[in-house]
C-alpha cells in the first residue's frame, strides 16, 4: 500500500505546482499592473521597487494555495478515472475512499501551513506593504492615508493634525466619516467631525487642502473647565502647509486588522471591550447628572464619582440646567459615536479571526470535494478541471467576502459568516465521498453526452411525474 500511496500522492504534485505557479503568477502581474501607475515616475530606488513585488505575493498565495489544492485533486483523479486506473484499482479490491486517505493527510498539512501562513507570515506583510505604500505616497498624502487608522498629518508649519476615515477612495480623493484631532495648541483641544471630505492639493503638491462637509466642531480650552463649545458647519476648508514631498521610511506604526495575528486581534478585542464598559460607567455618571438637572440640584464634580459623598469645600458649578442638558446630550452623542466605532472594530477583528481558521480549513474540504467530482467525470479533461475549480472557487470567495461585509456592520455573526462557505461545502463533498465506489466511470463515451443523458432522463421523469399527476388530479 505505500507505494499505491506514493503513486496518489505523486500524481497530485506535477498539477499543484503548474497551477499553483501559473495562478500566483497571474495575479501577481496583475497586483503590479494596478500598481505601476502609483510606483511610476517617484524616482523610487530599484530596491523599493523589489520590495514591494516581494511583499506583495504573500497576500496573492493566501488566495492560490487553496485553489491549487482544488486544481490538483481534481485534474489527478480526473486523469487516474479516464486511464481506468481508478477501475482497475476497484477491480483489486482497493476502495477509492481508500485512495483518499493519503491526500487527507496531505490536505491537513497544507492546513496547518495555511494557519501558520495566515497568522504569522501574512500579516507582518500586509502591515510592512502598507508602511511601504504609505511612505511611498508621501507625495501625495491621498495614498498616504489609511482606512480605519489614526493617521498622523505632518505639515511644516509645525502643526500636529491626526486624521481617521471609515473609508478612503484614493483614486477621487474622497473620505466618508472623517475625525480630525487638532492639538496644535495644548490649551485648546479641538475634534472635527464630518460626513464626507474631499482633498486637493497645490500645482506642487506641496500643500493639502481638505473640504469637509456636514460635520460639527467640538472645542474643549482651558479657560472653562469642564465645558466645551460646539459648532455646526455645512463645509469647511482645512489647509494643510509644507506636507513632505520625499520619500522617508517611516518605520511600523499602528496596525489594521488585516496586519495582526490572532493574539493581537484578541488583545484589540479585550482592550475595546474594557473600553466599553468604562464608557457604561461614564453613561452612567451622565445619567446621573441627568436626574439632577431635571429635579433642579446641579452637583459639583466631586459628586460625579459613584459612592461619593457631596463636599462642601467647593462650591457647586454655575451652569444653568438647559446648559447642563444641552452639554449631556452632546456627550450621549459623542459617548455614542464611541461606542459604535469600537464595536465595528471588535465585529472586524472577529472576522479576521474566524477567517484564519477557515481559509486553512478549506484546504482539507477541497481535497475531500476534488475526487467525487473527478471520477463522476472522467473524460471531463483540463475543461472539466478549469469549470469546477472556478465555480467552486467563486462561490467559495463570494460567500466569504459577503459574509464578511455582513459581519463588519454587526448585522451576521462573524462566526457564521466565515464558515457557512465551509459547511456548504462540506456537506455535499461528504455525501459525494460516501457515494465513491458507486460513482466509477470508465473512458468510454464522453462525460459531457453521459451528463446530458443523466440531465435529459431526469427532465423526462420530473415531466412524466407531473402529467401524471395532473392526469389524476383531473379525473378526481
């Protein structure tokens, strides 16, 4: 039996590496075609330039391994059923679920090397790609910023801006739910909020202006202790002077949720959730404060704190109570605002999670799925492999990326979005499995007419039961 289990496992080898070449190869030209435009004309060393093809095929094979899996087991049983190797082998007595047990063991390999792919090597090329293209788009800060992520804004006037957006469209310049930290005075704190924000910059590129749109302005300063000013606008104009126009290694910074290993990712997970709850406790407070403007007593500060008894060394805070409403109010919104970016993180960083484990498990679902459809088709030939590689593969990566966008707005458990795919797999390929041995095919005849002879008779008695059944149905 080891050398039957060699000849399987040898059979696999020659179709996994040509696809898996041949795939990787594709995509990776077209990664760097998307990217020639943004790379062109920078005057970038060769080394950057190799950098950056070297740190962007870690993403590309976490996409062509498992489809190379897929193509492997499918074109070697498709050639081992037409030469009726698989007949023959059933003739002697070998099962073919027999011949699976091998590939099994090689599809849980390629598993656990896909985890270990995923957790470790991927994302320290995501995050070093990202720095790389963030420091390359130094001159223009539109590449340079990222989604989801504090990015500093480095002027020459010596301005310290701090820049986060939901979402970024470097191509039109546009952001959507931008917050902007200005501490370039540290008496007065300022936090710009908008909808939507567009940037421009100078003929020289020198100098960013942002157009934000349907936001507000909260100013906290020193001189009013405990209170802030708040302002409406329907658009403002941000400019920014003297952004860098060279490239400058800027080293690692802050990391995405696709630039993480798993324990980062639970640890961002604890981290917002302990955040959570203090923003509770502070609901809390407010609420209380609440109370005490609606009954008319306005508390100083040291009753905020739970437990604590009232003090008559200070003297309450002069604020009327429409004030202190209004105040709270704006804190329940902004406490709010809070409280859902910090929920949307932890519904993406369980996605991430939950992803890493079933991408590597679908290595193992692929080879148990390839064989059944392999010797139902044997004369399907590299038409038959393409057909079934892509169709399987595209539900695959559609169901994934659908229930992704589902899971990051919190409206799908990231659990059950990351691994309805693999169940829905899983159970055909399973029922297919067991039905192996009744499933052999020789090469006589095509498996196409074979397919349109079994489709054809199905057709005729799914009809034949209908008319019988209207026949019935008229003479009763």
């Amino acid at each position: 039996m080891k050398i039957l289990t060699r000849y399987v496992i040898r059979a696999h080898v020659g179709p996994f590496f040509f696809a898996f070449t041949a795939v990787t190869g594709l995509l990776f030209l077209n990664a760097v075609a998307q990217r020639v435009e943004d790379l062109a004309g920078r005057g970038l060393e060769l080394s950057v330039v190799g950098e950056f093809m070297l740190l962007s095929i870690p993403h590309i094979v976490a996409l062509t391994l498992p489809m190379s899996v897929l193509v492997a087991v499918l074109y070697a049983f498709s050639e081992l059923t037409g030469h009726n190797e698989i007949a023959a082998m059933a003739a002697g007595g070998i099962h073919p679920a027999r011949l699976m047990a091998p590939l099994m063991g090689v599809g849980l390999v390629f598993s656990g090397l896909m985890f270990v792919f995923n957790d470790r090597i991927l994302p320290e090329s995501n995050h070093r790609l990202s720095s790389l293209l963030a420091d390359v788009g130094s001159k223009s800060p539109t590449f340079q910023l990222r989604e989801e992520i504090i990015n500093p804004i480095h002027t020459g006037d010596d301005s310290h801006y701090f820049l986060r957006a939901k979402s970024i469209d470097t191509r039109a310049s546009l952001l959507q739910d931008v917050t902007i930290y200005d501490l370039t005075n540290v008496t007065q704190v300022r936090t710009i909020l908008a909808k939507r924000g567009k940037m421009s910059f100078t003929p020289d590129g020198r100098d960013l202006y942002l157009t934000l749109n349907d936001g507000v302005v909260y100013e906290v300063t020193d001189d009013r202790p405990g209170s802030f000013q708040r302002l409406k606008y329907a658009t403002q104009i941000l400019p920014f002077r003297g952004v860098r126009d060279e490239l400058e290694r800027q080293g690692t910074g802050a990391s995405s949720d696709r630039e993480m290993d798993i324990a980062g990712l639970q640890a961002r997970i604890a981290e917002n959730i302990t955040e959570m709850r203090r923003m509770g406790d502070e609901g809390y407070l407010h609420s209380r404060e609440a109370l005490d403007a609606a009954l008319g007593v306005t508390p100083g500060r040291e009753q905020l704190a739970v437990g604590s008894p009232p003090s008559v060394e200070e003297p309450p805070l002069e604020f009327s109570r429409d004030e202190v409403m209004r105040n709270l109010a704006d804190l329940y919104r902004v406490d709010a605002t809070r409280w859902s970016i910090r929920e949307e993180q932890n519904f993406r960083y369980l996605v991430e999670v939950h992803k890493k484990y079933a991408i590597a498990f679908a290595c193992l679902i692929f080879v148990l799925l390839g064989p059944p459809l392999a010797i139902r088709f044997p004369q399907g030939g590299a038409g038959m492999v393409i057909a079934a590689s892509v169709g399987i593969f595209f539900f695959y990566w559609m169901g994934l990326i659908g229930g992704e966008r589902f899971a990051d707005r919190g409206q799908l458990d990231p659990a059950l979005a990351m691994w309805a795919p693999n169940v829905l797999l899983l159970i055909p390929a399973a029922f297919f499995a067991s039905r192996m041995a009744k499933q052999i095919s020789t090469n006589r005849g095509s498996s196409w007419d074979e397919f349109v002879f079994r489709a054809g008779r199905f057709a005729r008695r799914a009809t034949g039961r209908w008319d019988r059944r209207a026949s019935a149905g008229e003479q009763a």
